[in-house]
C-alpha cells in the first residue's frame, strides 16, 4: 500500500528540466506562464460573456456561433504555427540556431499573407457560411455583423499568434503572456464601453464589439512587434531573404496534419452547435455558458500539455527519449488527478455559478445536468491534453490527425444527432456524445504513445 501511495504521488523534478540556447528551462518555468495567459485569457472571456448577456441571449448565442467560425479559421492558421513550434523546438534541442531562425522568420511571412488574403474571402461570404449554422433570424443577422468584421482582420491576430509561439520556443514565455492579457482587457473595456454606455461612445451593439476585439488584436501585434524588435532571441531577420522560405515544405510537413486535426475538430464544433440550435436559443446559450465554467476545470491540464509538449520538442531534438517518456506520464497523472477533482467541485457548485449569466431555470436545469455528465468529459480531456500534445511535440502527426477526425464525426457528431435528437435526450445527449469523444481519442493516444513508436519522428529541417 506504503509503495503504491509513494508511486501515486511522487514527483520526480529531474525529468522536467532542459538545457536551451537562452539558459536552464524548467517544466515550472513553462507552465505558469502558460497556466497564468490560459486562466486569465478565458476569465476575460467570461466577463464579456456576462457582459453579454445582459445586452441578451441572442447576441450571447450569435457571438458564440460566429466565434466558433472565426476560431475554426484561427486554427487553420496554426497549421503554421504548430509546424513552425515542432521545427523550432526540435532544432533548438540539437543546437540548429540557425534552421530554428529560418522557421521563426517563415512563420511570420507566411501567416500574414496568407491570413490576409483568406479573411478577405470569408467576409464575402458570411452570409451563407452562417447560413449553414440554422440560427433564428436575429441571431442570424447579429452572427453575420460579428463574424464579418472579426474575419476580415483576422491576420492580426494569425501574425501575432505566430510570434507568440516564437517566444515560447525560445523560452519566452512571459513575454506571450504580457501581450495576451493587455489584448483581453483592451477588449473587455471596449465591451463594457459598448454594452453598458457610461457615456456616448461610438461603437454600439454586436458590430461594435466585433470592432472592439479587432482594435485589442491590432494593439497586439503591435505589441508583439515590439518585443520582438528588442529582445535578443539571435533570430537575425534582417539577413533573412527568399530562400529562407524554402523551410515553410518542412513545416507543412509537420503542421498539415495538427492543423487538419483542428480544423476538424473546430468544424464538427460547428456541427454540433447546428444540432444544438435545432433545440432552440436556450439550448445553446446553455452551451456557451457551461463551456464557460467548465474551462476553469481543464485549464490546469491544457496549460500542462501545452508545456509538456515544448519539452517533449526540446528532448526529442537531443534524442533524449527516456526522460521525454517519463515526463508524459508523470503529467498525465497530474492531469488526471486536477481535472477529477476539479469537475466534482465545480459540479457541486453548478447552480449558484450558472446564475452568474442567467436567471432562465430551463438554463439552470439544464446546465446541472451537463455539468455532471461533464466530469467524464474532463477525465477524457486531460488525457488528450497530455498525450495529443506530447505526440505532436515529438513530431509524430499524422496518427493524431487520424484518430481526432474518426472520434470528432463518429464518436461526437453522429451520436450527438442520434442521442440528443433521434432519442431525445437533448442536450445532454449531446454531452454524452462528447465524452465518448474525448475517452475513445485519450485511448488511442495512451496507446500510441506507450508503444513508443513517436521516437522515429524527430523533425530537423536541414533538408530543405
């Protein structure tokens, strides 16, 4: 018993520790920042909802939808992102400062154009894109002013995502963090100013916050821009030129399939709220306000795997397979054990923190429910948050890629149409659909990453 208790809840600090260019990184050092921007990023993100919904349930509903379309085009600009990352950190790892710089200069050409030209499209075609989500008429039209605006200027915020990431890699994480946090309180003082009117500000209604989120991304950028000008991470763009960009086949390579996993899994998100929206407008504001609270469940989990997978990057690229392996599932356990503990609490507490958005008991009802059904939900999501990350950071992505878009419309989209409408169950069909999601994709990745096959993967890049 004395020995099993001891294997539960040691912690070996040794695992966590990496050598990089910028001096000694520690798992700590990674996570908390990352844990700080993840918690307080969404805290934000829940007062403007709040904020939201005493504007009204509609523009709750309809800024919600739109900001599941426009977070669906966001991921696929981390198809260069993630690519870049894995590269970076993989040749960080083996002491290759220079393809690392090569990546880093890529990333920023490349996410800037191509965000620019593909936001421009979309906004043309609002309309009809929205027009698939079967929204009720006011909805529909708050949905289409919203989205237009936030995909229009998307690149602001695909270029400043892509700094973020270069921060991160080379071991600047609280640099990311900074920028992150003014962007969110730029944008929830713009949301206050616009909802609540303390004086006769200009923006106004849906479209004035969809213009307030562009203003604290651009602020971003800015932001990002300026850092990277001063803070000495030996990238050398200036000495960067067109060749430089032949890496960008290395990093699809890498970032396709990460990307295409995303992209599916944001899509059948998107789905899902059209199967949901059948059930009516309180139906998916109860989504939107329960997907709210339940973050602050698994934030702990997905700040660890963002930084377990970071150093997996880092071992892999020094072939130091032993301690990456053994830092993944000294992790998980941590994961697991914070995700269960914490859905319990959170349910117990179910009903005084939804009356935090509304006062509807058909919101409240419903949202307890879901709010139990969640905590297997939670136990699936922290072993996806740990071992889809860690796949990914050793560079092995295309079996992710493949078990996400099997689990994501069979396991999550079909059943939630068959539970949730062919039987009845509404919405809590529908959560029981995504928890059969998340533990059939936490069994594959366990699986995959136990046979130790992520090994083999280790991305370089010199063969450009």
């Amino acid at each position: 018993m004395k020995t099993l208790r001891a294997k539960l809840f040691s912690y070996d600090k040794s695992l966590a520790v990496f050598e990089t260019p910028n001096g000694t990184m520690t798992l700590p050092k990674v996570f908390v920042p990352f844990f700080i921007e993840m918690f307080l990023l969404h805290m934000m993100g829940t007062i403007n909802t709040m904020m939201l919904s005493h504007y009204s349930d509609e523009a709750v509903a309809a800024v919600g939808a739109a900001s599941q379309l426009t977070g669906m085009v966001l991921t696929l600009y981390t198809v260069i992102g993630t690519g870049t990352s894995i590269v970076i950190n993989h040749n960080l790892g083996a002491g290759r400062r220079e393809v690392a710089s090569d990546a880093a200069f890529t990333s920023i050409v490349f996410c800037g154009s191509f965000s620019l030209i593909l936001g421009t499209i979309l906004s043309f075609f609002a309309r009809p894109i929205l027009g698939l989500m079967h929204l009720e008429p006011r909805v529909f039209e708050y949905a289409v002013s919203y989205f237009k605006i936030a995909v229009q200027f998307s690149f602001f915020q695909a270029i400043t995502s892509s700094i973020s990431g270069i921060f991160r890699s080379y071991g600047k994480p609280k640099i990311a963090v900074c920028v992150s946090l003014t962007m969110n309180a730029l944008m929830a003082f713009f949301d206050y100013l616009i909802i609540f009117r303390p004086f006769d500000f200009p923006l106004k209604g849906v479209s004035g916050i969809a213009v307030g989120y562009v203003l604290s991304q651009a602020a971003g950028l800015l932001l990002n821009l300026f850092f990277l000008n001063k803070v000495r991470l030996g990238l050398q763009l200036h000495k960067k030129n067109l060749r430089t960009l032949r890496i960008m086949k290395t990093i699809l390579q890498v970032g396709v399939p990460g990307g295409i996993s995303s992209i599916s899994y944001n899509l059948s998100q998107v789905v899902s709220t059209s199967i949901i929206a059948i059930l009516g407008t309180a139906a998916i504001s109860t989504k939107i306000y329960v997907t709210n609270i339940v973050f602050y469940v698994y934030v702990f989990g997905m700040s660890l795997g963002m930084s377990t997978s970071l150093f997996i990057g880092w071992l892999s690229g020094a072939k130091k397979y032993e301690q990456a392996y053994r830092l993944n599932l000294q992790n998980l356990k941590l994961t697991i054990t914070a995700n269960l503990g914490l859905s319990l609490l959170i349910f117990c507490f179910s009903r005084p923190l939804l009356s935090l958005f509304s006062t509807d008991p058909l919101i409240l009802s419903m949202g307890r429910t879901l709010m139990f059904i969640d905590i297997l939900v939670e136990i699936g999501r922290g072993f996806n948050h740990i071992e889809e990350n860690s796949l990914r950071g050793a560079g092995d992505v295309f079996y992710p890629m493949i078990i996400s878009m099997i689990s994501c419309w069979t396991m999550s989209i079909f059943f939630s149409w068959f539970l949730g409408i062919r039987l009845g169950l509404g919405l809590a069909g529908c959560w029981i659909a995504f928890s059969m999601d998340e533990l059939f994709r936490a069994t594959a990745y366990l699986i995959r990453w136990r046979s130790r096959k992520w090994m083999t993967k280790t991305v370089s890049g010199q063969d450009r």
